[in-house]
C-alpha cells in the first residue's frame, strides 16, 4: 500500500493568465502542467531541460519533459516532488487516494531506471513559498464553508478560514556525482471557459527552486500533431528568441487585442513550433490558450475567425456575414488547407489570419471529426 503524508506546496494554484480581460468564475480548471522540483535544499542543478507539449483533438495536452541535471557533489539521495492544482468548478471532491484526477500516464524515469512515487494532498501558497506544514486533515474538511462545498478549498470550522490545496507526486532520486537523466511524462485535461475553447496551463518557476536557479539551456516545443490548433502565449515571458516554425505549417507573430498585453500568435497545422533560450530563470508562469479568448470582445468578430477541431469549439455565428450557412460547410476544409475554387470563399479565407492554404492536400475526409461532419450536414 503506498505511503500517504501531507506536505507543503511550492506554487501557487493556478498559472497566471494574461490579462486579455478580468475573469469571474466563467470557466472550467482541471490542473496545471507543472516542473519537477527538489523538496529540500540542494547543490544540484537545472543544465538542460526539453519541454514538449502535445495538443490534441480530445480535450487532453500530452506533456513530455527531458532533463538533464548536474550534482556538482557527491552521489546523493534528494526527494523529489511535483505539484498540480486541484480542479476548480468541476464539483469534484477530493481523490480519495491523493492522486489528481485529471492527469493520467505519469512517469518518472531517471538515469534509465523508472521510479516508483506517493502521492499527497498539499496546501497552495499564493506566494509560492513553501513552509512544509503538514495540513491536517482532521481539522480542514473539503469545501469552503460548513455548507458551501468546494472542490478546490478546505474549510476550517474552528476558525472560519478556508485554504486551496494542490495533489503532489513525489519520489526519493539517487544522484550519481555529475550528469543525471530525469525522463518525466504525463497527460492532462485541459481546462476551457466562456470565450475559450481550450486553455494549457503550466508552471515553469518552480524550477528556479534548483541550486542554479535557473534552467541553463532550455527548449519548448509546442505541437500539434495530425490537427490543427491557433493559440496565444505572453509575450513577455518569451523575451530574447524567436518562437520558429520546426516542422509542418503554421504561422508566428506578435500583436496585441484589445484589453490584451502583446500576444505571440501561432496557427499550427500538424506541426512543432520551438523556442530556445539559455539561462533561463522564469519569472511567470505559462498558459497557452486557444486564440478564441482575443475575439470575444472584438465587435468585427468573423465567422470562423477562430476554428478548432475538437468537440469543444462552438462557432460565432454573426448575423452581418451573409455566408454564415456556407462559411460553417468549409472550416473543417480549410482547416486542412483547401485552396479555394470560388473566388467569395478565397477572399473569406484569406482574411482570416489562421487560415493557411496547402495546394497538395487531396481533399481526403478520412481524419473529418463527428463534430466536423455535423457542421457539414446540419451547421451545428
């Protein structure tokens, strides 16, 4: 039977969002990506990290970490952790064995050898500075008040106070003298809200716990394979490089809507998307969030301005655009890159920034989704 402790956090709940525009209690949160992190002081440092992560059609971000850590000590055990904040507005109670109920497949691989891990319930710090108390489980019950249930908080009755608690994974690590290898992959669900279709959010400052307080090299990479995904990150967290296109189709820039900071805009097609920076000690965390949430406000918004395969994408349907009826037909089409006979659906697509023509595609269907099929049969 596994172990079951409490302890202490290292981040805050959730990543912080962009202030495209301030948000109420109008989405859906099920968890944040997170970095692995040392649970104790240490000597050790972050050299080399890979960070990629996968965007799907089926409402989960696959994640993919590479490491690559230095002990400039002696061979070492140190304890690890990983911390994801638990599920907001989904009226879920908390997981009965401690592990998060929207992150599946995680994995833990270091210097070849898969590590076994615990889990616990952990208390958030809005601060992100931990000081390992355990919570007490007998005194904080689930919710945010006697009869106002939650399942992000836990209520203390005898003093009226509430928490918001976070489910941690955590490991023992041997680290040999010098270079070590940490594999690190798990999936979970993405979280969405009025106005977004799909957001990712991950925390990346924890890893400056490391003794470098850094990432010495660090890459991202984002993909989109066999779909078609348009999303925005801060721009200002991803200062000094350029993203660049690896792989696949897709387009890059910066800009900024109103009520928005400026954005890094990408439309990406069955492709990777890359940025690479040394010295890297983050500051904020990242979201990537699907480009819908810039046109909610946009009083020009366009039918199809935003488009997404998954089942979650609901189209705009504006009363001024005459071609409502055949525009909602040929998303799924130009999605994939259709180049346009009629010239009415070559101009409508071109104005839309995310659209990117590919005279090679055969028009196949094959990959069209359930979803696809009813905007093209019955425009829903």
């Amino acid at each position: 039977m596994k172990k079951r402790i409490i302890i202490a956090t290292v981040a805050t709940l959730m990543c912080c969002l962009m202030p495209t525009t301030a948000r109420a209690n109008d989405g859906v949160f099920y968890v944040s990506g997170s970095q692995l992190v040392p649970l104790q002081e240490t000597d050790i440092a972050v050299t080399k990290e890979v960070l990629t992560i996968t965007l799907n059609d089926d409402g989960y971000a696959d994640v993919d970490v590479q490491y690559v850590f230095t002990n400039h000590g002696p061979a070492k055990t140190v304890k690890m952790g990983f911390e994801a904040g638990a599920p907001y507005n989904t009226e879920d109670k908390p997981s009965a064995n401690f592990q998060h109920p929207y992150i599946e497949n995680f994995t833990v691989t270091m210097n070849g050898s898969k590590l076994g891990y615990d889990n616990a319930i952990v208390a958030s710090n809005p601060n992100g500075v931990s000081d390992f108390v355990p919570l007490d489980l007998k005194v904080w019950k689930s919710g945010m008040a006697a009869n106002d249930p939650s399942s992000s908080n836990f209520y203390n009755p005898a003093n009226d106070s509430t928490i918001v608690f976070s489910y941690a994974y955590y490991f023992t690590a041997q680290f040999q003298a010098g270079e070590n290898t940490v594999h690190h992959t798990y999936r979970y669900r993405t979280s969405y809200g009025v106005g977004r279709t799909f957001e990712v959010p991950y925390w990346l400052t924890p890893a400056t716990r490391w003794a470098n307080h850094q990432i010495d090299d660090f890459t991202l990479r984002i993909r989109a394979p066999k779909t078609a995904k348009y999303f925005f990150l801060s721009a200002g967290l991803f200062q000094g490089a350029d993203f660049k296109l690896k792989e696949g189709f897709g387009k890059i820039r910066k800009t900024k809507y109103q009520f928005s900071n400026e954005i890094i805009e990408i439309s990406l097609r069955n492709g990777t998307v890359e940025w690479h920076k040394r010295n890297f000690s983050p500051a904020e965390n990242m979201c990537i969030t699907s480009a819908d949430a810039n046109f909610s406000f946009d009083e020009n918004f366009r039918l199809g301005a935003f488009y997404d395969r998954s089942d979650t994408y609901v189209p705009c349907m504006n009363p001024d655009i005459k071609l409502n009826r055949e525009i909602l037909r040929n998303l799924p089409y130009a999605s994939r890159g259709y180049v346009f006979k009629k010239r009415k659906f070559q101009d409508y697509f071109s104005s839309l920034w995310w659209y990117i023509p590919d005279p090679l595609w055969e028009t196949s269907t094959d990959d069209f989704t359930p979803r696809e099929w009813r905007l093209i049969n019955k425009g829903e």
